[in-house]
C-alpha cells in the first residue's frame, strides 16, 4: 500500500522531469529518472506510458527506439482535472481508491505548514451533492457541443431549448449562461438547478452567440451584471482607514474599477460602472460603512434606503 500512495508523486517527478528538459523528450532509460525514482526500465516506461495515455499533451515519437516521450507543452495539473471533470478516474480513484486514507495522509501533512497555507472555499465546494456533480456534467457536455438544454429550477422556473454557452465560477458559486428563446442571456446558479433535460432541439453555431460570449469574457462581472444594458457610471469614496485596498496598483475588486485619485486626507476616488444597482450595493455594503457613494444621486439615495431599512428592522428587535 506504501508504494501505491507514492503513484502520484512518481507522475510529478517525470513531469517534472520532461518540463525541464530541453528538448521536452525523455526514455525510460534516462539515467537521471532511474536515480529519482528507483524502478527497472521497465517500470519507468510503464509509468510513462501511463502519462501518455492520461495526457494528450505527451506522446510517443514514431519509430523511436527506445519509446521517445515528447511533451508538446507544459501540463497544468489543475487545469488538466477540470477539463478531465467528467470522471476524475486519473485523479480521485488513485488517490481514494488505492488508499482510502490518502486524504486523511494528505490533511495531516499540510497541518505541519497550517501558519503558511489556508483555503478557504474551492470550485468543487459548490457541486458537492450527487445531483448538482450530474448537473454539472450535463451542462459540460451541452457547452462543449454547444447543445440545447431544457433547464428547469427549484423555484418552479423553466426554461425549454436554452443554450448553454458557458460554465462560470464566480462569486464562489458556479453559474451556467444559458440563453433562453427569447434571446436573453440569463446566468443559473449549479445548486439552484432541479434538473437538466435534453431539448427537442439540436446543437446551434457558435457564431449565433459570439456576442454573448464576448460580453462574458470582456464586461461580466458578477452574476448581477445584466446583457445587452447600457452601463452607468458610479463614483465612490474609500476613506482613509481602508483606503489601502483601492491604491493605483492593488488588486481590482470588479472588472471595471478604474481608479480616479488619491486626496489630501488620504481618501481614494475610483469608479466603477454597473447595470443595475444589485452589481454594485453588495459590494459597497461590504465595506461599510467606509465606501461612500458619491454619484449618481439615485444610487446614493437607494442605498441609503435600504441602511434606513435595515436600522428600522433592528428597531423590532427587543434588548
């Protein structure tokens, strides 16, 4: 069972082992490998191959003697266990299933180094049920054919030959855009989904939702963020005791944040733009009550409405 666990360490060492070479090629009888990972020929090719048959992007070189395995480009293993999403065989089951308690070995590893690393939530918290991971590879395969689907929501809401056109995690959840038969662009959370049919209709062209796909990828920024609505433009104020999160260089917290400058008193002046007010009051709301709304007028008074609200609310409320 010792050397079982130790699989996918072998794979990262002749991963790692192709990605440094020059030439990105490499034989089981590399001498340097045999060091690392003290197996016959015979095994490393085993191990090779193995590589070869998960990874389209390692092959091996024709009439080559011995086997010569080329990597055509560098592998992310990350990326590489989303798109293979479908199963995750080469991942999970040689962890879980050659040793059940991998992830208990896993976990009281990484608590030695608890004061560096933290994670918090991950892509896969969100389709954590059976139905939501059915879910999900359902409308994989409808995005990746670029297929219709039937989409119905526990909130009774349906919709009949959608088109899925892309997967998204944002916000911490994963979201489906879809586009319904009235050509809205709707974004559906995973979890709220109750099932996921095939359509009477077939597969559609990716140029009849290029536009969609090009609002996605340049002007979404949050599930909120509404198609084909011309964006407004809302000036805030950080004031100085978080005004350190909005300098120049930091990192944007929205897509179209665009900072203005920086004031005597240490305040910092940015902007951002939205479709409608839920894009942006969440936001705001965060960090209150150091972001101050300062245009337009009408968001301003909104979101003063609803701090009057929530006051009135913890006036209900018996001390």
């Amino acid at each position: 069972m010792a050397d079982k666990t130790k699989t996918l360490e072998k794979y990262i060492i002749v991963l790692n082992e192709l990605t440094n070479k020059k030439d990105r090629c490499i034989t089981a009888y590399d001498p340097r490998l045999k060091e690392l990972l003290n197996k016959s020929e015979r095994q490393i090719d085993r191990i090779l191959q193995e590589l070869c048959d998960v990874f389209d992007a390692i092959v091996v070189l024709p009439n080559s003697t011995p086997k010569l395995y080329k990597l055509l480009k560098p592998i992310d293993l990350f990326e590489e266990a989303y798109r293979k999403y479908d199963d995750l065989e080469w991942l999970f089951n040689l962890l879980q299933e050659k040793d059940p308690q991998i992830f208990d070995k896993l976990t009281n590893k990484a608590q030695i180094d608890h004061e560096i690393y933290q994670f918090k939530n991950t892509p896969l918290e969100d389709i954590r049920s059976i139905e939501s991971k059915q879910t999900f590879k359902n409308l994989k395969v409808a995005v990746k054919n670029r297929e219709y689907r039937d989409i119905s929501f526990k909130d009774t809401k349906s919709y009949k030959d959608v088109k899925c056109i892309k997967l998204i995690f944002m916000e911490g959840n994963w979201y489906i855009a879809y586009i319904t038969n009235e050509n809205q662009l709707k974004f559906g959370r995973i979890n709220f989904i109750k099932e996921v049919r095939y359509s009477k209709k077939n597969s559609f062209q990716k140029s009849s939702v290029k536009k969609e796909l090009n609002f996605i990828k340049t002007k979404l920024q949050n599930p909120f963020t509404l198609y084909d609505t011309k964006p407004q433009i809302a000036t805030i104020k950080a004031l100085p005791s978080i005004a350190q999160y909005f300098e120049k260089d930091m990192k944007k917290f929205l897509s179209s944040q665009k900072f203005i400058k920086k004031e005597k008193d240490g305040s910092i002046i940015f902007e951002v733009s939205y479709t409608q007010e839920m894009e942006i009051l969440p936001f705001v709301q965060k960090w209150m009550p150091d972001l101050i709304i300062q245009e337009p007028k009408e968001l301003q008074q909104s979101y003063k409405n609803k701090l009057e609200r929530a006051l009135k609310n913890y006036d209900t409320i018996p001390f």
